[in-house]
C-alpha cells in the first residue's frame, strides 16, 4: 500500500490548556507557533507517522485488464473478442476472466490509506457525477457496496473518493505534544525547561555523568518522563512508519489532490 502522508495533520495542540505549562502566553505569537510546529512534527515522527487526518481525493479506476497481475504460461489467453479465458488474482483468490469481457463489477474498493471512521468519508462519486451513498466502510480501509449494487468496474470509468485519511490524534498524545512545545519555546527564549543537554562522557570523584543529546536518545525519545511514556505507549517497538502489507491482488488507486501538512 502506497504511503501518501508527508506530515502531521489536524493537530489541535493546546500548550497552555495543559495544565502543565507555565508563562506559555509571555512568548511571542512566532515563537509559539514555531515551538507547536516543532513538537508536533517531533510526536507525529515518533509515533510511527500515524496519527493525523488528513484529506485526500483519489480516483479508483476499475480496470478489468489491472486485476491481471499474475498470468500462468502456458495458459492460452486473449484480450480481444476471442472468448479466451484469462486467469487473475483478486482478493487472494484466483479466478477466470473472459478475454473479451470489458465491464465487470467489484464490491469492494480498497483505499490507499485507512482511515479510523465512516464520517471521515467525504464523497464518493463516479465519473458521471452520480454521488453513492450505498457503501459501508470495512476494517478502516475497504469501501463496500451491498450485492447486486457493486462498483463500476468498466472501461474508461472510475470512482472518485475524497475523505479524511489517517487515526485521529488521542487526547493524551496532543497534551503530551503540547507539553513538549511549552518545553521547546522555553529553551528558545532562554527558560528553563527539561530538554537535556550534552555533556561529554567524565568521571571525577567516582562519579560518571554521560547524558545524551536529544536526537540521539533511543527511539526518538525526549528524555522527559512523562512524554516518553506516551510514545512508549502509542509505539513501543519504536516504529518509524506503520506497517503495510502488499499482495499481488493489490490494486493502486491514483492521488488526484493530496492532503497537505499543518
């Protein structure tokens, strides 16, 4: 599955309504914002680039000949009028397709990134402008029609889907993130805060000191406590991307307007 996503989106981080950042409203409106954006591309980086909706509009084409991803020689087969039968994968499942068939029908449209809820289905919509509102959303990720009212899977014809892509953010993750901006404004403006600081690997009186840098802590972690523990709880294996899963019956779906970034 194609990842599209280049960025967090639809963050409502809210430093000050934390409850646990102090002079947030002394900073300047360029350092806060800087400091918001700052923490919430980190957060978003660490939790496996996941969380976010994003808003996507893509064309679903229904090719007959795209579903032939795999053909078995010596298998006679033909794309014309002949009638010839052409084998193909289709969700995991192999069947015979006529050659000379140009429209069939799929139930079913897999979309290129899940999403966590219906009503983050914006429209669907065919290529003669007739809106579908027959469908039901499957896992997160499937588009289903009932039977008898499957999708148009004809030559030349498509479906085009805009919707809200991705996990919406939980709660505890946007406080950590604003709990990490408080922390980055106050080092940019000279404050105190709890963002560590290099020192050197030493030894003096029996004593060793040895801190790490904050991009170099393990797993993308800040070294404070409490916002570590949100991403050991929403990533513990320290993923850098979600997972995906490809087959030979995957079907691409085109981009038309990708959802931007903050």
């Amino acid at each position: 599955m194609a990842q599209t996503r280049t960025g967090p989106c639809s963050w409502d981080v809210d430093p000050g309504g934390t409850g646990c950042c102090t002079g947030w409203d002394d900073h300047t409106p360029e350092v806060q914002d800087q400091a918001v954006d700052l923490a919430t591309w980190w957060m978003w980086a660490a939790t496996a680039r996941r969380y976010g909706l994003c808003e996507l509009t893509i064309e679903a084409c229904q090719s007959g000949e795209g579903a032939r991803t795999y053909r078995a020689f010596p298998v006679e087969y033909s794309t014309g009028s002949g009638g010839s039968w052409v084998p193909f994968m289709n969700g995991g499942q192999w069947f015979n397709g006529g050659g000379g068939s140009c429209c069939e029908s799929r139930c079913a449209i897999e979309l290129p990134e899940p999403t966590d809820n219906a009503d983050n289905i914006i429209s669907v919509t065919t290529s003669a402008g007739e809106e579908i509102t027959d469908w039901v959303l499957e896992d997160g990720l499937y588009l289903v029609r009932p039977p008898g009212s499957c999708w148009p899977w004809c030559c030349g014809s498509n479906v085009t889907i805009t919707y809200l892509a991705g996990v919406t953010p939980p709660d505890m993750l946007l406080h950590a993130t604003g709990v990490l901006a408080c922390e980055f404004a106050a080092s940019c403006t000279g404050g105190q805060c709890r963002l560590p600081r290099q020192i050197s690997a030493m030894s003096q009186l029996g004593v060793s000191v040895d801190f790490g840098t904050l991009g170099n802590t393990v797993g993308m972690r800040t070294g404070i406590a409490d916002i570590d523990s949100v991403i050991s709880t929403l990533n513990p294996a320290g993923l850098r991307r979600p997972p995906s899963i490809r087959t030979a019956s995957t079907r691409s779906t085109r981009t038309i307007t990708p959802g931007g970034s903050m």
